[in-house]
C-alpha cells in the first residue's frame, strides 16, 4: 500500500529541489558517518567515497527501489579497536593492524551473503529462530560498553569542550525544528570544534598545506597489504574476532529495514526483498573494507529525514551519495576533519556508545525477553560479562595457541551456542512493516 504522505518525487520537485534535498541527506548521515574513520584511525577520505560508492551498489543491488543511505558502522569498532591493539603488540604499526582489521570486516561482509542466501531458500522466519533478541540485544549493548572506555580517555583531553559537545547533541536532539532535530551529533562537533579553534586550540597549519584535490585511496590502507604481510595467524585471529559482530549488523539491517517500509508505507522486505537488501548491504560492507574504509550500515539518521520531508524518492538519496564521492577527493577538507579536538570526539562518541547500548537494550525491551526465565537471563549475562570482562580484565583479547578471540568474538559465539543447545524458547517474531506479527 502506497503511503498518502509520498506525494514528492523527481517530476513534482525538480532538480534545484533536489540537490538541496541530496544536501540534507549528506549533512544527516555526515557527522556519524566520518566520525568513525576519526575514533578508529581509518581515512576521512576513503570513508566519504566508499559510503557513497556502497550507497550506490546498494540501490543497484535493492533495484533502485529503496531510499536508504548507507554510511559507517560504529558496531565494528570494538572489533577494530581490538585487533589494532593485538597488531600493535605484534610490533606491527597501526596502519596496518588496521588493515588486518579491515580484511576481518571484508569476511564479516560475506556472511550478509549466506544470510541473504538462506532466507531467499528458506524465509526470514527459519534463519532468524536461531538469532533471537536475547543474543543480539546483550551483544549490542556490550559493543556499547566496551567501546565507552576510549570515550572518557578523549573526554579527559579537555572536558569542558566534550561536555559543550555534549550538551549540544542533547539540546540539538531534544528541542531543536526541522534539519536541527535530525543533525544533533554534526551540530555537537561543529559548535565543540568551533569553540575550540575560537581558543586558539586547534593548530591549522597543517591545513593550509593540505592539497584541494587528491587520490582518496593508497595501497598501504588496504588489504594488499595484509597479503604482503602473510601474518597468517593475525589473519585467523582477525577473523575469529570479527565476524561474529556481523550478527548483530544483520539484525540492525533487518530493523533498518522494517523501519524504511514503515516510514514509506512500501513493505521492501517483500519488494524487492531482504536478500536483495542484505546483498546490497554486504557487498557495500566487503568493497569499502578491501580499500581501507569503514563497514557501511543503513543509515537511521537518514530514515529520520524521510519521515520529516515526506520526500521518499531514492534519486534525493543517490544525489547524496555522489556528493559524498566529489568530497572524497579533497585532501583539505579531510584535513580540516582531522585537525578535530580529541575532546570534541570523546563528547560525541560518549553519547553514540551510550546509545548503542541503548539500542540493545530497548531491543531486550521491544520484543518482550523474558528475563524471568533463567535460560535468558543465562544468555544474556554470560554474553555481557565475556565481552567487558575480557576487555577489561584480560588485555582485550584471550589467547588460544597462535588465535587470539576479542572480548566481543567470545561473548558473541558463546550466545549463540548457548541459546542453541539450552531447553527453553529459541525463536523470535518478526514483524511486518505495518508493526503487525508475521505467522
């Protein structure tokens, strides 16, 4: 059923409309989207050309039928930042831990391709039983926590700019209109950011020597250089580390997608299907991650701004995407993303981690976990106190012979284990654009 708000489209808006429009959509998803490369120590750069590059795989892959944009995924960072320390204590340097990292992401990828394979074979029903909310909603919030050490080491630099930051998200969000309410975390780094620069905090030397047009990718931020490496057991243990999260990443997805059809009033699990969207978000995942950028995910923030302007005509958001590829090309305007205050990240970042375990949590809460019964509440423990207590208790990671499995990796894999062989209700329900069950 088509939504009576979907009045827009390309022939009623015209092309000045939108490309303001396309702007919208690229200042929703920018804040987020470059922030990543800034917490993890990937390319500004690359990240910007691959989340427009993977946006436009996706609309090919979903038919150009579904107005998603898809930008970085904060779900990986634990997963990079763990295997960037286990590099760094092999005496590798950062850049290409990172890229070990980025070859853990790239496999992760390919598990959207099994998942979409088998719910193409066999029904969202089936394949989701074995993925219920009480393993992906702990597993969620854990991402959240164990990531909310590096935010307080940020904050430390110079709190009163991370609490500016702060406090400007949360005023932003809750009582800003129109673009002000959907951009809060763009508004936080640029008032925090400014702020600073007006102290004379922020050195623009650098900036001034950058370039305005550059190359976006070099070899030594890819894969290739793993390769050229050969470190076969830190490609192992990248592996291990990595792939579980994907997990998580999926059940985003599938949300993210409900969430779109439900703004839109078109069920895209139907048309043109959640294999489709799964493939195109997987593909967009492996290519971004083999030239040294950030996992992409569909974007909420930018469902938040179809259901503000009514305007649901995927052209506004491929305009976007390719905005994003024309800014990847400039060196200086990386630079100046670069040259950010720690502080003004650690401000941010407190809120994003905070909210990602939020987002578990409300999941535990949405789909009505039974944490009366001791089965769940088993699950769901051990999978929090694996992942933080690893974290935190066993230098990030534990050893097993010459594979080294993060926190997240155990907690992740010993939830879905668990909640497999233990008695007890397995299953989920998945629910219909419209919010109704599905038998």
């Amino acid at each position: 059923m088509e939504s009576q708000n979907a009045i827009y489209d390309a022939t009623t808006l015209g092309k000045p409309r939108m490309m303001i429009l396309g702007v919208q959509h690229l200042f929703a998803m920018f804040g987020a989207t470059v922030l990543v490369p800034l917490l993890t120590g990937l390319d500004v750069s690359t990240t910007l050309l691959f989340a427009g590059i993977g946006t436009l795989l996706f609309h090919f892959i979903s038919k150009w039928q579904v107005p998603a944009f898809l930008g970085s995924s904060f779900a990986f960072l634990g997963g990079y930042a763990s295997v960037k320390e286990m590099g760094v204590g092999q005496g590798l340097s950062e850049t290409l831990s990172l890229d070990y990292a980025c070859m853990g992401v790239a496999c992760a990828g390919l598990m959207y391709f099994i998942m979409a394979a088998l719910i193409k074979s066999f029904g969202v029903q089936k394949i989701l039983h074995y993925f219920p909310p009480v393993v992906t909603g702990p597993i969620v919030i854990a991402i959240g926590l164990v990531l909310s050490g590096s935010a307080i080491t940020n904050c430390q630099t110079n709190w009163p700019l991370a609490i500016l930051a702060i406090v400007t998200v949360i005023a932003s969000s809750i009582w800003g209109k129109g673009i002000i309410k959907i951009i809060p975390v763009l508004l936080g780094v640029v008032v925090s950011y400014v702020t600073a620069a007006c102290c004379g905090m922020v050195d623009f030397t650098p900036l001034a020597e950058a370039a305005w047009i550059g190359f976006p990718i070099s070899k030594d931020r890819t894969i290739l250089a793993v390769f050229e490496d050969g470190n076969t057991a830190l490609m192992l243990s990248t592996i291990i580390a990595i792939m579980p999260i994907a997990f998580a990443t999926i059940m985003e997805h599938i949300g993210d997608m409900f969430a779109i059809s439900s703004t839109v009033g078109k069920d895209f699990l139907s048309k043109p299907g959640l294999h489709r969207t799964l493939t195109g978000d997987g593909i967009a995942t492996a290519v971004a991650s083999v030239f040294g950028a950030p996992a992409n995910t569909t974007y909420g923030e930018n469902t938040g701004v179809l259901n503000l302007t009514k305007v649901f005509d995927p052209k506004v958001i491929r305009i976007a995407a390719c905005i994003a590829i024309l800014l990847a090309f400039c060196p200086k305007f990386a630079c100046l993303i670069q040259l950010m205050p720690a502080a003004t990240i650690g401000g941010v970042s407190l809120i994003l981690y905070g909210m990602i375990s939020a987002v578990g949590v409300r999941n535990l809460v949405e789909e009505k976990v039974d944490l009366k019964s001791s089965r769940n509440v088993f699950v769901a423990a051990l999978i929090l106190v694996l992942a933080i207590g690893v974290k935190y208790g066993a230098n990030d990671d534990i050893a097993m012979g010459p594979i080294h499995l993060s926190g997240l990796a155990i907690a992740a894999i010993t939830g879905i284990l668990l909640n497999a062989v233990m008695p007890g209700k397995l299953g989920m329900k998945v629910k219909s654009f419209k919010g109704k069950e599905k038998s």
